[in-house]
C-alpha cells in the first residue's frame, strides 16, 4: 500500500512540475456561404457532383508540434477515379497576388502529389491527405506554410489534378489574414 501511495505521490509531482502540454492555435477560420459553386458547361460529371466540393468551413491552425493544419469541409466527399475534387490553399502579400505566395495543393481521395511550397524561400514539402466525415485536411510544415500578414484563400475544385483539362466546378473561400500575434 505505501509503494503505490508513494508512487501517486511522485506522478501527482511530476504532472504538477510538467506544466500543461502545449495546446493548438487557430490562426485562421471561416464558414463559407453554402450553393456558391462556380459550374461549368461540362458533361464528364453529373450537377450534384460538381456541387460536392462546395466549402462548408476551412482553417488553418498551427499544432503544438509547429506545423500548421489546414483543413477544410466540403458539401460531399466522392471516392471516383475518373475525376477528382481538389484543395488548393494560397497565401499572398496583401495588394501583391503575384508576388512572394505559398501554396499546397492535394486530391481529397488520396495523397499522391499532394504538396505544400514557399516561392521565397524555394521550399518543397510532401503531405499526407486525411479524411474523416466530410473534412479533409493535410499538416504542413513550417517551411511551405504563410508568412506573417498574407492573405489566404481555399478553393476546391473538380476536374482533373495536375492536368490541362478544364474544370467542371470550382468553389472559393477568401480565408483572411495571418497574424501571428496572438
């Protein structure tokens, strides 16, 4: 009995000398207006298909281990291999969309080619899609993710990724400002 109340006693003191585990920052999140998405006159896929990646929510927060979430939920996640729905995040200097950006872009289904960069810096990064319910989201590194003060708009798409080929819809959700000063 004494070895186990002195054995609470030292975890109780060292939880206590610990201190509470670092916790997540929301930097940026926001709902987006639902029926906003841009159709186009194709017929490879049906109406309510190009409607599937309308935005619901998107966020970006950085995560105690220091890379930052970004995450975002759609009207419909579909598994089809004929065509995929698609994430882009993209940050800018305010006034200066051609200037110093970052960027991540995936498929909802899976993680091929899915990447995060920093124009600036010249930074690659290769991501992990995860699914769950309707969200999506990928953890990218500090290196490929916004700077301090840039603008960040999500649009999500249906076509097919990494081609020429034109899209069938496009929805797209101007997220904010960063600022880190929190």
């Amino acid at each position: 009995m004494r070895t186990l109340l002195g054995l609470a006693a030292a975890l109780a003191l060292t939880a206590a000398t610990m201190g509470p585990a670092a916790a997540d920052t929301t930097i940026l999140k926001k709902n987006d207006k639902r029926g906003d998405v841009k159709i186009y006159k194709t017929k490879a896929i049906s109406k309510s298909k190009k409607k599937s990646i309308d935005i619901d929510q998107a966020s970006i927060v950085q995560l105690d281990n220091g890379k930052f979430r970004y995450k975002v939920r759609i009207k419909k996640i579909h598994k089809s291999k004929k065509w995929d729905q698609m994430v882009f995040f993209k940050s800018y200097v305010a006034r200066d969309e051609r200037g110093r950006f970052t960027y991540a872009g995936f498929r909802v289904r899976n993680s091929i080619a899915a990447y995060a960069s920093d124009s600036e810096m010249g930074t690659d990064c290769s991501l992990k899609v995860k699914r769950k319910g309707r969200t999506v989201w990928v953890d990218v590194p500090e290196k490929c993710s916004p700077w301090d003060g840039d603008r960040v708009e999500v649009t999500t798409a249906t076509g097919l990724y990494q081609s020429d080929e034109d899209l069938h819809s496009h929805d797209t959700l101007r997220l904010g400002t960063v600022n880190y000063d929190y």
